[in-house]
C-alpha cells in the first residue's frame, strides 16, 4: 500500500451532523522506535504492548459548516494549549480526510490517567482523534472494517508516530522489515502470535516525574539524525524485532527480560549520547531499576522494566504475580513515586467505538 490507497472516495452518502464517540488506549514499546524522516517515516520497526486503562475518550460532534472550525474541550474545559498540534495533524490528514473539512467540529476529551503524570497522552489521544475521524469515513464511503483500521492507523501516525501502534491489540508492530510481511511505515499491523503469559502480562507504572516531558519527541527524534551511533542502533532494533516476535511466541521470561530492558537502557543511551546530551532519568528512576534487579535475584520472580523518552518506569510482569509485585512495590518502590502514585495496568486489545449517530 501506498499514500494514495488512503485517499478518500465517496460513496455519495451525505451527512448533516452527527457524533461520534471512541476510546483509545496508550501502548508502551518493546522495541523502540527513535529517529524518523517526514513525514513521521520511522527509522526502524518498533513493537508495542496496546494498554488497556490508559485510554483517551474522545467524541467528535460535527455540524455542516462553509468554514472548518475546531473547538476543543479537555476534560470538560475548554482548552487551547493542545490546538497547535490537533490542527496541524488535520493539515496534514486534509489530502486523506478531505470530508471533515466540511464540518464544524466540536472535540471532547479525557484522559483516565491523570493530566500531568508524564505520561504521554498524544498516542492515546491522536488514535481515538483518527480513529472518530474514520467512522465518519465509513458513512460516506465504502471503506471496508478492516481497511477503516489501517487507515486509522495511518492517520493517527501523522499526528504522533507511536499513536498508529495504539488501534491494535495485543501487540502492534509498525515499521517496514524485510522478513515481516505486511510491515509498514505508514501504519501499524495488528500481531497475534502472543503466548498466554503475555496476553495479559500487567503493566504497573510509577510515576517518578510527573512534569513536563523535558525533551519532546519531536527533539529527541531529531538528535538521531547526526547521532554518532544512530545507523548501528537502527540495524539493531531490526534485529531485536525479530528475536522480541520470536520471545512473545514462545514466552522465554528470561529472553523477554533482559531484551526489554537492554532495549530500554538503549533509548535511554542514545538520549545521553546525542548532542546535545540528555539524563532523562531521575535519581528515583535508578534506585528503581536497582531494586527491581535486587528483588528479582533474590526471589527470582520474572519482573522487568521499560522506560518511555521520560523518568517513569514501567514494572512489566505475568499477572499470577500481582500480589508479590505490587507487595514489592508497595513497600520499596512507592518512595520514589511522586505522591507515592503508580498506576495498575496490563495488556489490552485497542480502539472501539463507544457510540455514534448521524444524520
Ligand atoms: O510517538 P512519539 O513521536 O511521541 O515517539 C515515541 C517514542 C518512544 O515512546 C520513546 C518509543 C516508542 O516507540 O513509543
């Protein structure tokens, strides 16, 4: 598929207004995706866990209108400081999404994980934007289910690469790969070949620095573009795709453990490697780390960690080992989470719509 199988055709449909009502949830990657090309052309393929309560809920009502409008509202009130980056995404959707041109658009958001945790809300909030954007699609068009998801995948990626990872679950892979079929950099796939311990593997999240993220993505991917190291760690995640697909089939914890957290330690190695330089983890992130790999020699239970472009720490684990995990953290962890917040997660299926109607 190319960009032009995403252009738009009517099916001569019309529709006055309408509503439409989506959930979406954030996703957390296995193997990282770090350094892009424009538009938001990934550097290397990345995997990604789909999460399941983290989610944005978005409704699009829309109303036929000469002039395109937006107005946003973010949990309730009305909100400017996100309009930048939601009206650039749709200049840049406008050649595949023309239709949505012709309404007064009316956007309500909320997220269920707290505003400022540090937790990026723009994979969850960009594929429930895209994916409302493409039920409408599928009133004026003859758009089929499945192509209506690759499509939301592809649009939601013009908004923010990891969010066309987020329609899908359990896993999405998103970047093309020579020895994967059906990879692309356009949008995600949905991955199925999933051992039952990952299918609900719980994602427990401390929230270390709930600020601001100190570089955004947009940065970070940047610094990849001279980075000394970046073509050797492009080959690599490459390599760690197909051994990560091959570790999710057969649920080899050890394998699982030691090539998330390499993976992890290496986004992190590439952000203190650029230049200019960055530490985005805190004191509170490293004594984590330090205790999780302390607790794991010593009961030899199978819990890991993966860090975002931020300080926060993902505890990854089997669910059969919720109590002992969530005691450990609890007691050892819990000091280094700002207001002692973690949020309880765990691996989740992706987008759906909640309601709509037309007319
Ligand atoms: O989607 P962006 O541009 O916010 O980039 C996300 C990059 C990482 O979260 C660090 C890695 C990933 O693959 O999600």
């Amino acid at each position: 598929m190319t960009e032009k199988t995403f252009l738009y055709q009517s099916n001569g449909n019309k529709i006055d207004k309408g509503s439409i009502s989506v959930q979406s949830p954030s996703n957390i990657a296995l193997v990282k995706y770090w350094g892009k090309k424009p538009v938001q052309i990934p550097a290397n393929s990345s995997i990604s866990f789909t999460l399941k309560n983290c989610y944005t809920q978005t409704s699009v009502s829309f109303e036929k209108s000469k002039e395109f409008q937006i107005n946003l509202s973010v949990e309730g009130e009305k909100n400017l400081d996100f309009l930048p980056k939601i009206e650039q995404f749709f200049k840049r959707i406008k050649d595949y999404s023309p239709y949505i041109f012709n309404y007064n658009l009316q956007i309500d958001t909320l997220n269920t994980f707290p505003h400022s945790s540090g937790i990026a809300s723009s994979a969850s909030g960009f594929s429930a934007l895209a994916y409302a954007v493409v039920q409408l699609e599928k009133q004026i068009s003859n758009i089929s289910e499945k192509e209506a998801m690759t499509k939301a995948s592809f649009l939601s990626r013009l908004g923010s690469g990891s969010a066309c990872r987020s329609l899908f679950g359990p896993l999405a892979i998103w970047g093309k790969h020579d020895k994967l079929n059906k990879t692309s950099d356009l949008y995600a796939i949905e991955h199925h070949e999933i051992h039952d311990v990952f299918r609900d593997y719980q994602d427990t999240i401390l929230l270390i620095d709930k600020g601001q993220k100190k570089v955004s993505s947009t940065v970070g991917h940047n610094l990849m573009t001279n980075h000394p190291f970046a073509k050797q760690r492009f080959i690599q995640a490459q390599e760690n795709i197909i051994s990560m697909i091959d570790i999710l089939k057969s649920g080899n914890l050890d394998e699982f453990i030691s090539k998330t957290e390499h993976e992890a330690l290496t986004l992190h190695g590439m952000m203190m490697t650029s230049k200019p330089y960055f530490v985005l983890m805190k004191e509170g992130t490293l004594s984590s780390i330090n205790k999780i790999w302390e607790f794991r020699e010593e009961t030899k239970l199978p819990l890991c960690f993966t860090l975002d472009a931020g300080a926060n720490l993902h505890v990854l684990y089997p669910k059969r080992f919720t109590q002992e995990v969530l005691d450990f953290i609890r007691q050892e962890l819990i000091v280094y989470c700002e207001n002692q917040q973690y949020i309880c997660d765990e691996v989740g299926k992706g987008a759906k719509v909640l309601n709509e109607y037309y007319d």
